[in-house]
C-alpha cells in the first residue's frame, strides 16, 4: 500500500526543490483557472457581492462529490480486492464488516466500564522578548469517571548568567534573539520542535505507566515522526529512550492510536469507499519507517541510525495502519494497532466512535481533549503568566499587539 494501490501513487515525502514553472503548472491544474486570472483584481468578487459568487461555490462542490463517487465506486471494485496482496500487507490485511452486536458488547464490557482509557496533550506558549514559557500538559481519562492530569513549563531565556562584562552580555542576547522568530507568534521553530517531542513522549509515556485500563487509545501514531527524529536523534542514548517507549506498546499488544489528520491522502480516499462499520487492514508501519531512513538525517557513527534500522526489521512489522468508518455521512479515519489486536482495536476504535456517529472519531480521545483544553488552556495559562508579569513591575511592556488587541 506504500508505493501504488492499484495505480493510484503514494505522496512523495521528499522536501527537494520545486522549479517554479512547475510550480505553476501543478497549480493551474489543479485549481482549473489560470494564475494570471486569479492575480488579475477585475476576476475578484466585491465583498459586498460575494453572494452572486455561490452559483461558482455551488457548481464546484456538486462535481467534486460526483467525481469523488466515482472514485469510490472503482476503489471498492478494483483496489478493495488487492489490499492482502499490497506491499508491506500484514497476513490479516484486508477489508471487514464488524457486526452491530460486537460493538454493542464493546460498550458494555469494555467502554463504559473503564476497560479502555484514552489519552491526549495540549501545548500553549507564551512568547515575550525576556522569556518564552512553553506549558505541556497531558490528560487521562476513562468513562468511568477515572481521570489524571501532567503538566511541565519549559522556560526559554536567552542569556541564563550573567557575563563579567555588560557589554559582552548585551552582544550575546542580541545574537542569540537575532534568528528567533517574530515575538508573540510562539512559531520559533527549536522551541516548536521540542515541545512536539516532548508532547508525544509525555503523551505515550504517560497512557504507558499512569493507565491500569486493559486497553490503552492515543491520539496520533505509536511512532510519531516527532518520537524518531529531531530531539530524539542525535544521540544512541536518546532515541533508544523513544524507542523503548515505541516497543513498550508492542509487547503490550492492546493498544489502538487514531490520529485526527494524517497526511495520508491516498489511504484516506481507500477509506472513503468503506460503508458504515467497515474497516480495513493495510500495511505495517515498516515503509514508513524506512521513509524516515532515507529522510531523517540520521548522522552516521552517531549510533542512532543502526537502532532505526533494528527497529525496522524487527519492531515496525509488528504494527499496522488500517482505516475504519461508522457512518455514511462521517469521514474515515486511520488506526495503528499491534498486528496480532488489529481487528479487536478497530472494534474499540469504531464502537467508541459510533457514540458521536456525526463527527465519526472516538469520543474519549475527544474527551481527553477537552479536560486538557480546560485544564491547561492558553486563557488560564495566559491569566497565569500576566500575573506574574504584574507582579514583577510590568503588566503591559512584554504584551505582544494580539494580546492588548481586544
């Protein structure tokens, strides 16, 4: 399912450079209107008109379902049946109905009864010239009413001593703030890369040591991109942290991760031909994997790329992506799940789903969101650190334009 599924290709992960003039090309392709019409003023709509434009609206939404129902049909017709026989297809890959009274027994033996606990994270930050605080929090929580709540504040200063010399200590904050991103954004890209690795440890390690349910849901992958690159892969020592952690979860066996929005485009499309209370078995996680190899920047004699490929071989085989939908009019959604739990995983994944049929995305992941959102919010995190800037003299000096907009 990695290279092509019946014609249809996988998404290049490559980051190499586009020409522009292909760059246009691809563009007015896709868009169907010339990028001379669209940056010609006399095409635009005033706004005060823009009602007389959803005659366009209403046209390109008709036949973009049509055309996609004719997608759907081929896909069921002709890809459904080369699924077991794809690259990378675990033995049970394939298409499957689960039956209405599985699901219901799901409900009664497992959901509601605290058998499966879901867990998520929220990150905020706080963006000022002397300080950035970065707040991650990570929420667990089952339908039984149990619940647990993690949080950790990361302070970034550019100058943490002081230097002998003002002068000196003046040239070095200048220095360090010189590449930084713009202030308020919270969009400085080391920080944004940290705290994501951070998160996804903390949300998988936590689900790991602080859960007693049978059945452990995440949100995301198992092995994010996050866990295998970046902060993680400079050093043996550190990435075997994440992967330990990765390969907790396969020995565990009982564990189903659903992410909200994969860049999977082409797996999404399998799954929009699936009926209500389908799902379907596609590949290991090993192309993935071996994608994150050949882009991943893993620096020979650091050790690190040796234990990527180990961990290839011999633990990313043992996790598959599948896709399952619980309603006509709800998107599909992909799972990861431990290859020999697949099907039971999917049927926990869709059960929980089918208690919100009209988003189609398992509720307690939701759930788990939204104690973190209320818990760890950026309002009350925000409140939180003003204080502490009134406190110290300086309620306004450090508030960026957004935060005294309103």
């Amino acid at each position: 399912m990695d290279a092509t599924v019946d014609g249809m290709p996988a998404p290049d992960d490559s980051r190499g450079l586009v020409r522009p003039d292909k760059q246009v090309a691809d563009f007015e392709a896709a868009h169907g209107e010339p990028l001379a019409n669209v940056l010609n003023l006399d095409t635009w709509t005033p706004g005060e008109d823009l009602l007389s434009a959803y005659g366009r609206l209403e046209q390109e939404v008709a036949e973009a379902v049509a055309q996609q129902k004719d997608v759907r049909k081929v896909v069921r017709d002709r890809v459904f049946g080369r699924i077991a026989s794809g690259p990378a297809a675990p033995p049970n890959a394939g298409v499957y109905q689960a039956k209405r009274a599985d699901l219901e027994r799901i409900h009664k033996g497992l959901l509601f009864n605290g058998g499966v606990e879901a867990c998520d994270g929220t990150n905020v930050v706080h963006d000022t010239i002397p300080l950035t605080i970065t707040q991650i929090g990570v929420c667990l929580v089952a339908y039984n009413g149990r619940q647990g709540s993690w949080a950790h504040r990361l302070f970034r200063r550019d100058l943490r001593s002081r230097a002998a010399d003002p002068v000196d200590e003046a040239l070095a904050v200048l220095e360090r703030r010189q590449n930084r991103e713009a202030v308020g954004t919270g969009a400085d890209p080391m920080s944004e890369l940290a705290r994501r690795g951070i998160m996804a440890y903390a949300e998988r390690a936590i689900l790991k040591e602080k859960s007693t349910a049978q059945w452990r849901m995440g949100h995301g992958s198992p092995a994010p991109y996050e866990l295998l690159t970046n902060l993680w892969s400079s050093k043996k020592e550190r990435i075997r942290v994440a992967l330990d952690l990765i390969e907790w979860y396969v020995q565990y066996k009982r564990f189903v991760f659903v992410p909200s929005a994969p860049a999977k485009r082409h797996w999404l499309t399998i799954g929009d031909a699936l009926q209500p209370t389908e799902f379907a078995i596609l590949q290991t996680l090993q192309p993935e994997v071996e994608r994150y190899l050949d882009t991943g920047g893993y620096r020979d004699g650091s050790g690190v790329k040796p234990e990527i490929e180990s961990f290839c071989r011999e633990v990313a085989p043992k996790i598959v992506v599948g896709l399952f939908r619980v309603w006509e009019g709800a998107p599909p959604y992909l799972f990861y799940a431990h290859v020999d739990q697949a099907e039971m995983a999917a049927h926990i994944a869709m059960a929980d789903a089918m208690l919100q049929e009209h988003r189609g995305f398992p509720m307690l992941i939701d759930l788990a969101d939204t104690v973190c959102g209320t818990v760890f919010g950026q309002d009350s995190f925000n409140s939180s650190v003003q204080l502490a800037y009134t406190d110290a003299g300086e309620p306004f000096r450090y508030l960026g334009e957004r935060d005294t907009r309103y």
